[in-house]
C-alpha cells in the first residue's frame, strides 16, 4: 500500500513540476514577444539610437531569462536564440535595418519553436 501511496504522490509532483515548467516557458514567451515586437516597431520607424539602447535591454533580460530557461529546455535552440540577441546591438548601432528586422523576426520564431517543443502534446513525447 505504501508503494501506491508513493507513486501516485510522485506522479502528483510530477504534474504539478511540469505545469509550473509550462507555464515559466509560457510567461517568459509571451514577454519577450512583446518585447520583440516593440523593438520591431522601432526598427520601423528607423530611430536608430532609441533601438539600440533598448536591444541592450532586451539583451540584458534574455541573459537574465536564458538562465532560468537552461534549467527547462534543450539548449540547441536557447544558444540559436541567444546569438541571434546577441545581433541585435551591433545591427542597430550600424543601422542595419533589415539584418535587425530579420534577427527579430527569427528570434519571435525560435520562442514560438521552444514554447511549442516543451508543450505536452503527442507528437512532441512519441
């Protein structure tokens, strides 16, 4: 009886860990979407120096993120999202418009492939 008790108490736990694993994948997506998005707004409106101080603070918060975020999901597509940030500031500074629109758009992309990666579907655990 005790090993019943056990393992349903585990699979409990284990529910409940992955719900709270989805929904940091969740929140931190959607954030850094809208981050995303403002900074494409930006780049449209092609104010050059305003885009580049605010991709160093996209920077500093996908750093601050992509720690917590390494402890959940495969690294492959963090480090392809973490060098495409780390573009961003260099193509601003030179006003690079199109490369910095294009790294932007790949970026939203890559967080919509690890939300979607880490979701409970069954294509993604067979």
């Amino acid at each position: 009886m005790k090993r019943i008790v056990f393992a349903s108490a585990l699979l409990v736990f284990l529910i409940i860990f992955n719900c709270f694993c989805l929904d940091t994948i969740t929140k931190i997506k959607n954030e850094a979407t809208l981050k995303l998005d403002e900074l494409y707004m930006l780049t449209a409106n092609e104010d050059f120096e305003k885009t580049a101080l605010e991709c160093e603070k996209f920077t500093e918060y996908w750093l601050s993120e992509h720690h917590i975020l390494s402890l959940i999901v495969r690294h492959d597509l963090l480090d392809q999202t973490t060098f495409s940030v780390s573009r961003f500031v260099p193509l601003a500074k030179f006003e690079e418009k199109g490369e910095l629109a294009s790294e932007i758009s790949r970026c939203k992309i890559l967080l919509d492939e690890i939300w979607d990666c880490e979701r409970p579907l069954f294509r993604n655990i067979f």
